[in-house]
C-alpha cells in the first residue's frame, strides 16, 4: 500500500545550519497493518508521519502510495489526504462547532456529502468511540480524552485507507489515557491501516502487527512485536525497550523537603501516565516515610517504572542493614492492603524494602 525508498528530510535552521532527521529510510506498509512506530525523543517518528502525509515534504526519496509516486511533480494532494486521516497530539477541533458539526465539515465540504447522511455517519462514528451523547456540546465542553476521540471520528469520517497517529496521548491527562487506546485497539481489529508513534510500549507490544524502532533518524529496527520487544537484534533497541525510569531522593536527615517530594512524584506519575496508582504511591511513600522508617537516617527513596511490564515499585534503601528495618506484625497492614507485594532483602550495601504497587 505505501512503500517509503531512502528518504531523507534535512531542515534549515534560522543561522543557516542543517539538521538531517530522516536519513535513509526504506519500508514497506501494507493494507491492514498495525505499525508503532517506538523510539527515543526527537529521532524523526513524528517527522515520518508528517512526510508521508506531505505535511513535511521530503528533501529526498520516494513515497509511492497505491502504485502512485506522491513526490511525483503534479501529485495531487488533495487525492492523498483523502486516503490519509491524521490524528494529532492538540485535537485540532474547531471550537466555534458542535462536536456533530466537527465530524461532518469535511465529508460535506470535500466529499459532496448530503448533509442528511453525513449527520447519520457521524452519529453511528460517535457510538463508535462512545461520545453519540456529546453530539451537540461544543469542544470546550469536553475533557482531552474526549477530544481525541471526536478527532478519531473526525479522521474516519472522511473513509480513509490509513490513519496516521502522532502520539495521540502525549497531551492527555494519564486518567484519560486509556479510553483513547481502547479506541485505537478496536479499529486494529476492524482491520484499518494504521501507523502510530506511542510511547505506550504495552499498547505497541499489544495492539501492533509490526514495530518500527527508530534511532537518530534511521529505521533501525522492523520486526513483530515479539521480535522487538522480546529478542531485539540492536543493542539500542534492547536499551529502548528495556528502559527503567527512575526518580531518586537521598533522605539524610529529618529535615528534609517532603513537599518536594510530593511534587517531584506527582510529575513522575503524571509524565509516565501512571495516574491510575498515583494515589497509592503517594500514601505508601508517606506511611513509610513518616511512619515505619522516620527514624532511620541515612535513607534513599526510589521510584522506579518499567515502561513494557508495567511494573511499578518503591524501593527504600537503609545503608549498612543488616536485617529489615519494617516493624512486625499488623503494623504493616495497611501498607500489605495497597501493595501487589512487599519485599525484604539484603544487599551489598544495605537492607532494602521493596513495595511494588
């Protein structure tokens, strides 16, 4: 269906240096196919998307879409963003309509739709992503995970052979995450063409037919997602997929900042859409901080989330233990009650407490 040869995008920047940020990238799509495209900041997915769409125009390279050449001189774009939806990270709505009115400017105004019909498509599109109650609001109206959904309405209704995602979660807030994913995971199993750059490695590894692992603007890596998150042949992708995030805090003294501390984990949660536990992170952290470990000084507190098991943990570091700081008995029940596990283990530096949540 699409098939990308050795393109390149270099931009110019305002003193005259360039910046090349694809370089070289070979691919093949074909109709049906899941891809995420995964990757660290700032390697050119987002760029990808946009020159496949003409959004960015490539400086090198082909892109043939259904036997056409789109770089061709006289490609009509207008015949590609036909075939092509765009889901972006800012929705996009136009505020000065109703939710209904979003979804048919389009099919009215380019397709030659009879209004009648277009308003009856777009309220079965609303069903679809469980918005046809929200028909006659207006975008201000809505939260960000509503939006998003009436922009994936919106890109459906013009009947597009693919549907490029550019993060569509980036901008939510985490509570509002998944109410987009399920969205897109429906419309994988409706079969739609659909390239998607996510940071959701669960959802890529899940949702996805195949993975693109892209690296300092090369396509490194193309396999299933069995391949690339279970047996990755580059080392960088290896690193990518199998990457820790981590906030620490050295507690050496009682008079210490908690309010940062607090702050500096709602940050973590909220950028690692962990808005789900964030609670119960939150009330672990105090309880053993205040309460079963106030005491004990030096101390390092460490947050950690592995972005593909999902797993989350608070670790508490007690230098130089030898045996666990915790109390016995029912003293620990409450922290128990929130926990999916407490672990107590010797290290060579200490004794840690692990709290996975």
């Amino acid at each position: 269906m699409i098939s990308i040869r050795h393109l390149h995008k270099t931009f110019t920047n305002p003193d005259g240096s360039r910046i090349t940020v694809l370089k070289d990238v070979n691919c093949e799509i074909e109709r049906g196919e899941v891809i995420s495209i995964i990757g660290p900041s700032g390697t050119g997915k987002s760029t990808l998307l946009r020159a496949i769409n003409m959004l960015e125009p490539p400086t090198g390279g082909e892109i043939w879409v259904d036997g056409e050449n789109i770089l061709a001189k006289g490609y009509p774009l207008d015949k590609l963003r036909q075939k092509m939806g765009m889901v972006f990270q800012s929705f996009n709505l136009f505020e000065h309509l109703t939710v209904l009115e979003n979804i048919i400017y389009a099919p009215v105004r380019l397709r030659h739709i009879p209004e009648e019909e277009a308003r009856k498509e777009a309220m079965e599109l609303l069903s679809k992503v469980g918005l046809a109650q929200k028909a006659d609001v207006y975008p201000s109206a809505l939260s960000g995970g509503q939006k998003q959904r009436v922009a994936i309405a919106r890109s459906l209704a013009m009947h597009p052979e693919v549907i490029l995602f550019d993060e569509p979660t980036s901008a939510l807030d985490p509570t509002m995450v998944g109410e987009v994913l399920s969205v897109i995971r429906q419309l994988a199993k409706d079969g739609l063409t659909m390239l998607i750059v996510t940071h959701e490695m669960r959802f890529a590894r899940d949702v996805s037919t195949r993975v693109f692992f892209m690296n300092e603007g090369i396509l490194y890596e193309d396999g299933t997602p069995g391949q690339i998150f279970e047996h990755p042949v580059h080392s960088a992708t290896k690193a990518f997929v199998n990457r820790i995030q981590k906030l620490v805090f050295d507690i050496d003294s009682k008079d210490y900042d908690y309010l940062g501390i607090q702050t500096a984990v709602k940050r973590f949660c909220i950028k690692y859409n962990l808005g789900a536990k964030e609670d119960v992170i939150s009330e672990v952290a105090e309880e053993m901080l205040f309460t079963h470990l106030k005491d004990i000084r030096p101390l390092t507190f460490r947050l950690t989330h592995a972005a593909l098991s999902g797993e989350t943990a608070l670790d508490f570091m007690v230098e130089g233990a030898t045996a666990s700081p915790l109390p016995q008995g029912p003293a620990m029940d409450g922290i128990r009650a929130k926990a999916q596990q407490v672990l107590e283990e010797p290290t060579t530096r200490g004794f840690r407490v692990k709290v996975l949540v």
